[in-house]
C-alpha cells in the first residue's frame, strides 16, 4: 500500500498527516501520541481513532503541524488524520460525519481584519463635539 498524504487546516495551524502501514504507532511533531500534552489536545486528536477502531492499529500515522495555538492544532491534526482513515475505509465518512462534521469539513472561519484608521475590526472612532 501506498503511504496516504492529507492535509488539516484550522485558523492558522497547518497539519500534514502521513499514513502508512505498521502497528498502530501515531507521532505528532515527532513525539508519541501518548506523550502529547496538553490532555484534552490530545483527546482531541485521538477522536477519529477512536471512532474508527481496530483499523488503526494496521496503520502508523505521522503528524507535522505548525501554527496558531496548541487547540487549533489539535484540530488541525484530527482533521488531518480522519481524512486519512477516510481514505482507507470510505465506510468511515458517515460514521466521522454521524459524530462531528468538523472532523472531515475545514472551519472556514478567520480573523477579521482592522478597519483603517481604527483601532479594532468593529470598534469606531470616537466622536468629540466639544
């Protein structure tokens, strides 16, 4: 089998999940998944495995991310792994989508930008008529 290459993005963390075949071993930035800190981070990133089962110990997974905080990479990652398993098993995508669409569908939402001249995106200038 073929390694599989998918991508997660979440705000501005970026995941590159790599998948190949092995005994079930899964590294985020290097580092067992086991010894990922903070816990509810890695909670996160183990949702789509849980979901997915026995399936995932054939498989050894690779995790690059970078950017944004440590909960939007977490996203990112998890989004990057299901879209991998999905790629395994398309028996997944209605088991991934029953749970969390978001663990297969990218959060578009971004930062507004400043307005010119102010100070914050919404926030106006103050008005003085004295």
């Amino acid at each position: 089998m073929k390694a599989i290459h998918k991508n997660g993005k979440r705000k501005t963390s970026i995941a590159k999940a790599t998948l190949k075949e092995g005994k079930g071993i899964i590294r985020v930035n290097s580092i067992l998944l086991e010894n990922h800190t903070p816990e509810i981070a890695r909670m996160k990133i183990m949702e789509p495995l849980i979901l997915a089962g026995d399936q995932v110990k054939k498989f050894n997974i690779n995790i690059n991310v970078h950017g944004g905080g440590w909960s939007s990479q977490a996203e990112a990652s998890r989004l990057a792994i299901a879209r991998c398993l999905v790629e395994t098993n398309k028996t997944l995508k209605k088991k991934f989508l029953d749970y969390d669409r978001h663990l297969l569908v990218a959060d578009t939402r971004r930062k507004e930008m400043c307005k010119p001249n102010d100070s914050k995106a919404r926030a106006k200038r103050q008005k003085s008529y004295r």
